[in-house]
C-alpha cells in the first residue's frame, strides 16, 4: 500500500564530496524520465546544474563523460522541484503531544527538523518557515529553527520570516526591538499578522522600514476580508523590492465580486504576491477558506500556493505535501493541472527569490521525479518521489499496491504492481 514516509536515499560507491550538495561531487545521470512535453530523456547533472538533456540513451553512450551514478527513472515524471512558501516551523507537529505546545529550543528545534525533512520526502528542496518572536517564546523558537537550518544544509533550503505580535503602541516598543534582533540573528524575512494588531496600519509600516532598512523581503499574514485594509496595504508594499507577498487571504473570497475584483486589481498593480493555502489556513476555523486564484491570476497577480499548518492545533491533519496543494488548486478550484503545479513551483520559487528551473542545460538541479506518464495523473497518484536537491538524490519515497490475482484483471491485460501474493 502506498507509504507516506521517505526513505534514506542509498548511498553511492561512485561518487563522493566533501560537503554536501558541494560542487566537486561527481556528475549523476537521470535515465529514462519522461517530461511534460511527452519526450523521454535522459539528464546529466554536475556541479549543482544540470549539464546536459538528451533523448534517452544519448548520454551514456561512448565517448560521453563517465557518469558516477545512475539512476533508472523509467516510468517517471520529471518536474522542476516544489518548494513550500508557507510553513511553520515552531509549531508544526506539535499536536501529535497532550497539553500545550513546547517552546523549549530542543523541541522546537527537533519538530523544525522532522517537519522539514517530511516536506523534503514530498519533493519540496526549499522552504520558508514563519517563527514567532518576542511574548514569552523571544527569540528562542527562532534560535531553535535557524540551528534546524544548520543541520539541514545540503538536503533543503530553509529560511526563516520573524513574526512579532505587537509592534505599535507602547506595547509593540518591545516587539519593534525583537523584530530588529531577529533580523540580525538571521532571520531573512520580515512579517507577521497585522489583524492582531490593534493599530493594523501601522503595523505594516513598521514592517515596511525594518525590511527597507535591511534589505529583507517582506511576508505578512493577512485573511484579506477587509477590502479598505488590503488597500491601504497594497498602496504601502507598492514597489517595495526584494517584493511583498501576503497569505493566505481566504477573506478575499468571501468578498462581494465587485470588491474582490478591485482588491485584486490592487495587488496586481502594487506587484504583491498572494501566496494561498488550498490544504487549509494556518489560524482560526472560522477564518478558514482559499484565495480567490482564478480572479487574482486573471488580474494579473502572482499567485503562489503553500502547505500551511503541519500537525498542530490549526490543522492536525496537515500534510506539508506541495502535491497535494497543487491538486487541490486543480480539482477544488479549476486550474489546469499545468498552473496548478506553477502555483507550488515556478511561481512559489519567485516567493523565495529563488532561481528559475526548467529541465533545460544550465538551470539549477532542483528535480522531482513522480511515478506516471503526465502531470495530472502524477498529481492525482503521486506516491512515489525521487527528490534531487543541488544534483544530487536527497530523498525517496516508494509505494507498491498489490491486488489478489484476477481473472478480468488477465483477460483485459490491466497492469498491476505486485512482489508476491496478498494473502
């Protein structure tokens, strides 16, 4: 039946590297994959990139540079690898444990851990973990998540965004402070929740300089059901580079069309990115809902898709999987399959100031390999994963469903996977 679980992808004989990821390991051929456009190729990697694309078998043939590992991806898909825009790194996993969530930095740090490399097995080689400053966490949880970063170098990308509670008023004084403390601790983004804020305006322009000041990106959440709000922030983040992107403004689709229209319309001309959680919010039951994607992509918005909670008390049932938000924006919400799957990868590597990936000569070797022959059959089936993250395998997942022998499954020659017989 199908696993869930990544398994440690086997070592190989053939190539080594100092550092992991590093771009002294040797090179690592892709054979057999199938792409998008219905060719099958096989694809060189070396130095992090990807060297070289040929029809199947034109890469190993003589003469060709020696390849150190081979690996068969007959039967496989090959995308450019998903990335997860909107996790929560302190608090995921943590309603799998009675009574309150632990703020203490080993269990943070361990759960920081876990959940990354769980959204890893699902394909995503990066991801940007919203932390909570200051209150009675202060900057530990961030420590804790960033120390998870360290440890994790070479299998996936983490970066971290600072989310003060309070930053206007006498009270936000302290917040404002953290907020500065953690950019300098490490923190590469700056944002929060201005709906908590008693004076949400002035949060935003508070978060505003502090990412001005340096540098930093900003990513700010926001349930977008108050349409002058939204205004007033996207006429704020106009322009504001390294870029802006709000989430997961489930409040948008509750709005009158006319209303959701003209917010729409906003963010596109501010260059505001709206990145939606189709697999469930990341606060309150009663703020729950999706983006409007279809009106804000016709609008001309960037629309990023991301997982939200994993396993705490917004969703404890979350899976972290970037798929499964893809397939949701496909089958809930009517994308094609093709910007579906643009949602959780072209355009959420966009989020994270990430580079571009295609399965062309010279991108970067961010992969994932799925079982199946087209994309919206992978994303409905997509159990087994091959994940390349710097050029090299970082994680597999594999799944087997077996039948009991059947007459109709011979007479109509059905395919079947199978290592034995179910009992």
């Amino acid at each position: 039946m199908p696993d869930s679980q990544p398994q440690q992808p086997p070592s190989s004989s053939s190539s080594s590297s100092s550092s992991p990821g590093g771009s002294d390991q040797a090179a690592l051929l892709l054979c057999g994959a199938r792409l998008t456009d219905g060719r099958t190729v096989d694809v060189r990697l070396g130095g992090g990139r990807i060297e070289a694309v040929g029809t199947a078998g034109s890469l190993a043939a003589s003469g060709t540079r020696a390849c150190g590992t081979r690996v068969d991806l007959g039967g496989y898909l090959l995308l450019p690898a998903p990335v997860e825009p909107h996790a929560h790194g302190d608090t995921a996993l943590s309603d799998d444990t009675d009574g309150p969530v632990s703020y203490d930095p080993q269990d943070v740090q361990r759960r920081a851990t876990e959940a990354a490399l769980l959204q890893l097995g699902h394909g995503a080689t990066a991801l940007r973990a919203h932390v909570r400053v200051g209150d009675v966490q202060g900057l530990g949880a961030l420590a804790a998540v960033l120390q998870a970063r360290r440890s994790l170098r070479g299998l996936t990308e983490l970066t971290t965004v600072a989310m003060p509670r309070v930053l206007t008023g006498v009270a936000g004084a302290e917040g404002l402070a953290v907020l500065r403390d953690a950019v300098k601790m490490g923190a590469s983004v700056v944002g929060g929740c201005p709906d908590l804020d008693p004076d949400p305006t002035g949060y935003v322009q508070a978060v505003l300089e502090v990412a001005s000041e340096h540098g930093c990106p900003v990513d700010l959440h926001t349930d977008a059901s108050d349409p002058a709000r939204l205004a007033r922030i996207a006429a704020m983040a106009g322009g504001l580079r390294p870029g802006v992107a709000l989430g997961p403004c489930g409040g948008l689709d509750r709005l009158p069309a006319d209303a959701a229209s003209r917010a729409a319309d906003q963010l596109a001309a501010a260059g505001v990115t709206v990145v939606c959680l189709p697999q469930g919010g990341c606060g309150s039951a009663e703020r729950r809902g999706t983006a409007p994607v279809r009106l804000l992509r016709a609008a001309g918005v960037r629309v990023a898709a991301g997982s939200g909670a994993l396993r705490d008390v917004s969703n404890p049932v979350g899976r972290g999987d970037p798929l499964e938000a893809a397939f949701l924006l496909a089958s809930r919400y009517g994308l094609r399959p093709e910007d579906a799957y643009d949602a959780v990868s072209a355009s959420a590597r966009a989020v994270l100031g990430l580079p571009e990936v295609r399965v062309e000569a010279g991108f970067p070797a961010e992969l994932l390999a799925v079982r199946g022959d087209r994309l919206a059959g992978a994303l409905s089936l997509a159990y087994s994963r091959i994940v390349v993250h710097r050029g090299r395998v970082v994680a597999r997942t594999s799944a087997v469903r077996e039948f009991c022998d059947s007459a109709a499954a011979v007479e109509l020659g059905l395919p079947r996977q199978g290592r034995g017989e179910v009992s």
